[in-house]
C-alpha cells in the first residue's frame, strides 16, 4: 500500500509537470506496466483528479482542468519560489490581491518543512520592498487579455491615452508586461498598422473580442521587455525629434548614447536617431555634442531651435 501511494504522488507530479504523456513514456518513468498505468489513473480519478485519456498509437495522458483545486506537489526550489512570489504580490499591483496572496501564503507556510520555512522567512525579512503608487488593475482584465493573447483574437477596447484623449483601438495582442508595479500591453494596432504599448489600467475591453489573427514576429526580437521600456521612456517626454545622421548605426552605437535613443540604419554610412527631451533647446545642444554632420528630419520646432542655436554660434566669432 505503502508503494502504491509513493507511485499514485509520483505519477501525479509527473502529469502536472507535463502537458501530456503516453502509457510507455509514463510506464518507463515509474518503473510498472501500461496497466499498472491504467490502474493508477483510474485510483487518480476516484480521488477527483480529472486525468484525460486520448486513446490511439498517439494518445496519452494529461490531467484536465476540474471544478475544484486539487492539492499540488511542488519540489524544495518551486516551493520557495511560490512562497516568494505570494509574498510579492501581497505588496499590491492587482486589484484585490492582496487579502488572497496573505491567506495562500498562510496555508502554504503551514505545510512548509522547517527548512524551507525558514529560507522563506530569511527571504522575507531581509527584503525591502517599495510599494509603487500605480493604479491597481482587476485580475479579470489581466485574465481577458492573456487569454485573447493565447486564444489569437484581437482586442477592441476604448483607451484613454496620457493627455487624456478617449480613442476606440482594434489590437492584436501578445505579450502583458509588469514594470514598475503598471502592467502594460503589447500588441499590434490594426488600425495603425504598429506595435503599440497599452496602459492595462486605462483600457477597458468591448464585447465580444474580434476574429482570431495570425501572429506576428515581435519587435525588438522578441525582447518586449525592452520594448516596453523603451516605449514608456519615450512616453515620458515633451517633445520627440528625429534627426539623419551622418554616420554609419554602428558608429553612432558605439558612443553608448543610453536606452532612451532608438538607432536605425538608413544606409551604409547614415542612420536615422530617435530621442527626445523636454526642451527642444536642449535637444539642440546635445545633438551638437555628438560631434557628426546630422539633418532634421521633424519636428519643424526642433530645426527652427538648431537654426537658432547655430545663428548663435555664428555670433560668437563673427568679425568685429
């Protein structure tokens, strides 16, 4: 009885662990026979465990969603790294997450071996952790988004942009991104024809979700994390300019200019920089110290200010 049980915990870590195994694999893995397999899964049912079964040369096993939580089998590492992550979110992001995160932590402290309970503790009481003054999002957006990501469906939702103006947007989205206690989305705007990073908090879904899509390779190569920064830093600034540099994109990346400027080739030996500033004086002035021959491109402000400035410079050492 002993061994039967000891099979009955190992077959079920192995069914959670995996999304679908065959009798053989699983007959293989535990040492037993397909039959014994099948026995074992049927003793797994009888406990409330909803184990699928495909028949066939392809079939297998994989164990189903069903109406109640059955318990889980978690080694020392993903023990710890639940109990930490629980922990985290306890600190705010989600709205209502919080009483839910204390409470299965409570439950999963008490069944902790002593060891683990106390990297657990060490953890928690040598971390600072500095709540964020983001708004909070309800779990059932993040859930609408993450499954119209899975599922491939667009997204029409109205969205409230940072100077306050109300737009309707059709997306394709991909990827939710947690930075800095906001979630943001990624996705591909239909409309515009661009990726867009969406504030999860400012959008609100419409009903029902549009046609499914076909994906798409992600910017930045797949890095959104990135992405996402790089969008929100440039988000944050007054005034955005483009300016042609001449100078090969290697060049111009080797000077290390930061993660605020976006660098595309434009040719052999030119290539086109993004950034911004709040001043467009400013912006001005320290695209002179890049020391290379450059164009405006937009905005009109900006090539007035460099007009300016260089009428300034021409000042500076007329002849008297």
């Amino acid at each position: 009885m002993l061994e039967t049980s000891a099979r009955l915990l190992k077959l079920l870590s192995l069914l959670q662990a995996h999304r679908e195994w065959t009798g053989p694999e699983l007959s293989a893995r535990l040492g037993v026979t397909t039959r014994t397999i099948r026995n074992d899964v049927e003793r797994l049912r009888s406990l409330g465990y909803p184990v699928h079964a495909t028949p066939g040369v392809a079939g297998g096993y994989r164990l189903g969603a069903g109406a109640a939580l059955p318990p889980l089998l978690l080694d020392d590492e993903e023990a710890v790294a639940v109990a930490v992550g629980l922990g985290r979110a306890a600190g705010g992001g989600v709205e209502g997450i919080e009483e839910s995160s204390v409470r299965a932590l409570a439950k999963l402290e008490q069944v902790l071996p002593s060891r683990l309970r106390a990297r657990v503790g060490a953890l928690n009481a040598y971390t600072v952790q500095i709540p964020g003054e983001a708004p909070s999002v309800p779990p059932a957006l993040l859930t609408t988004i993450a499954n119209a990501a899975r599922d491939r469906e667009r997204l029409r939702f109205d969205y409230t942009g940072h100077d306050g103006s109300a737009t309707v947007r059709d997306v394709e989205p991909y990827r939710l991104v947690h930075r800095r206690g906001r979630w943001y989305l990624v996705g591909y705007d239909v409309t515009r024809q661009d990726w867009r990073t969406f504030r999860v908090d400012r959008l609100r879904p419409r009903v029902p979700s549009g046609p499914r899509f076909t994906a798409r390779e992600l910017p930045e190569d797949g890095d959104v994390a990135a992405y996402v920064e790089r969008g929100v830093n440039t988000a944050m600034w007054r005034h955005r300019g483009t300016v042609l540099l001449h100078a090969p994109a290697e060049r111009v990346r080797e000077l290390s200019l930061g993660d605020r400027m976006e660098i595309e080739p434009a040719g052999p030996d030119t290539c086109v920089l993004k950034l911004g500033s709040d001043d467009l004086d400013g912006m001005a002035v320290w695209i002179g110290f890049l020391g290379l021959d450059f164009e405006v491109l937009d905005p009109p402000e900006l090539a007035e200010a460099v007009r300016r400035l260089a009428e300034r410079y021409g000042r500076a050492v007329s002849e008297r």
